[in-house]
C-alpha cells in the first residue's frame, strides 16, 4: 500500500479516574475537531456515573493526601515537573494541533506551564507559616491559626489560558491537600488528557487528581449539585453557568471560586481559596 493510501490511526482517549483509564461508563465518545474543522481525536463523553466515580475517588484519596507532611505534598508536585518537563514535546504537540498556535506560542505555554508546578510545589510547607497565625488572647493560653484543605474540589480550567491555566487550577488546588476533578472543556479537552497520561507516570497517589471529558451542559449541573463537592474553582465557565452553579450549590454551601484570565496565575488568592482555618486554644504550662 502507498503510503498515501494509509489511513491514520486516531486515538480515542478515556477518562482519568482513581489512576486508571477508564471508558465512560455510557461507552460514548465525540469527535474532537481544530479550528480548521480537521477532525483530532474521540475524547470519551463522560457522564453523571462517571463523575460520581471521580467524586468517590476524590474523596476515598483526601484523608491520606491532606494528612501527607507539606513537604511531601511538595515533593510530589515537583516530580510533576520533572516528568512534564521529560515529556514537554507530547504537549506542545497537543497545543500546536488543538489551537493551531505556532510551536514558538505552545513552547512558552507549555514551559509557564511546567514552571508553575515548581512554583506551587516551593509553596507546600510555607503556605502554614504565611496563612497561618498565633493570636493573642487574654489569659494563660496559647492561640493559633493553621490553614487545612477544604476536601473535594472541581476544577474548569480557563479554555484560553492552555496549559498554564490548567496547571494553576490543578497544582494551586492539590497543593494544599485537596483533591481535584477537572472538567475539561468539551472544544479543548486535548492538552488535559495529555497531562493525565503524563501524571499517571508521576508520584501523584491514586484519586487526588481525576480528569473528565465530554460534555459541559451534561456535567456541569451534576458538579453544581454534588453534595460531595466541597469547592468549584469556576474560572472556566460562562456566566449563565456561573449563576447556575452558585444557585445549585448553596445546597451543601459550596465555596465557588472565580478568577480572570491572567499572565502567570501566580497569585497567593488562588493557593487560599480552598482552606479552611483552624483555631486552636492550648493552656501554658507553667
């Protein structure tokens, strides 16, 4: 055969559940086009059993992760890094063929990308001291403040913000000892299932970070209304959907974070936004 005759082989890609790859429980998938209109990729059509499986997942893995040392949180997320910088190519490639940039355009992405994991993970055993507090008080006793996770966080990345907004949304959530699922945008799902077949060969444990393709109008008002989901960071989403979401999720006082599109998301808003404070009151020996 000539091989101008060969028909490429397209990849379907499945869900990032619990570390595993799993196909959509409903067995669907959707073609994935470029701007162009070429056809990519079948990325897996995730349904409302699937999240409720990455919820699951999200929640049996926070105990174990929000009760690791800071600095093994940190740990982990720089072999993020390492990884991602050995397999950086495997991403620009996915940019360059979902956005159609330039490869000049997707390198600086990716690389501001991979620099924001080391960032975030430098962060993990000074978040305590910055956030934190001890508090005078009248009478014999010592008063402090330490930050704590806030448990199972979804994530919808900003879609124009590549792969440097999905690494803040994900790394800026994890490193505090929460638990993500991302929602990848249905038109720009490419480069956060990538990143999950990269970070199954990291040192992230089982269930702190689950990847979900397909639909936005068929996950988003399950995410709203999960009572199991403790935060949303929402930056991701249009208003009409951001107005749903803070409705369905007053049901179980879900914190809903929002932040703009920004030139390296390395604000300290973003690594507090899903922390609690807990005060606690100790007697001084004498």
């Amino acid at each position: 055969m000539a091989t101008s005759d060969r028909i490429d082989v397209k990849k379907t890609y499945k869900l990032y559940i619990n570390g595993e790859f799993v196909r959509s429980e409903s067995g669907r998938s959707y073609e994935l086009k470029n701007k162009t209109g070429k056809f990519i990729a079948n990325p897996a059509q995730g349904s409302r059993k699937d999240l409720r499986d990455a919820v699951t997942a999200a929640r049996a893995a926070h105990s174990g992760w929000a009760n690791a040392t800071a600095y093994n949180r940190g740990q982990v997320l720089y072999r993020v890094a390492e990884v991602l910088e050995q397999r950086k190519n495997e991403l620009i490639t996915a940019y360059t063929l979902e956005t159609g940039s330039t490869q000049s355009v997707a390198q600086k992405n990716v690389l501001a990308g991979i620099d924001y994991w080391v960032w975030a993970a430098g962060w993990s055993d000074k978040i305590a001291t910055v956030l934190g507090s001890t508090n005078p008080v009248a009478g014999p006793f010592y008063n402090f403040t330490a930050p704590e996770s806030l448990g199972v966080v979804a994530n919808f990345p900003i879609i124009s913000g590549g792969f440097l907004a999905l690494s803040a949304t994900i790394a800026s959530t994890i490193v505090t000892g929460n638990t993500s699922i991302v929602v990848a945008n249905e038109k720009s799902p490419l480069i956060a299932i990538t990143l999950a077949e990269i970070l199954a060969t990291s040192d992230v444990p089982n269930g702190v970070v689950n990847i979900l393709t397909g639909k936005d109008s068929e996950l988003q008002p399950w995410v709203a209304s999960h009572m199991e989901i403790d935060g949303v960071e929402a930056s991701g989403l249009n208003k009409k959907s951001l107005g749903e979401l803070k409705i369905a999720g007053a049901q179980n006082f879900k914190r809903i974070a929002y932040f703009k599109n920004s030139t390296d998301y390395k604000e300290i808003e973003r690594l507090s936004a899903f922390i609690e404070y807990k005060t606690v009151w100790h007697t001084v020996g004498y």
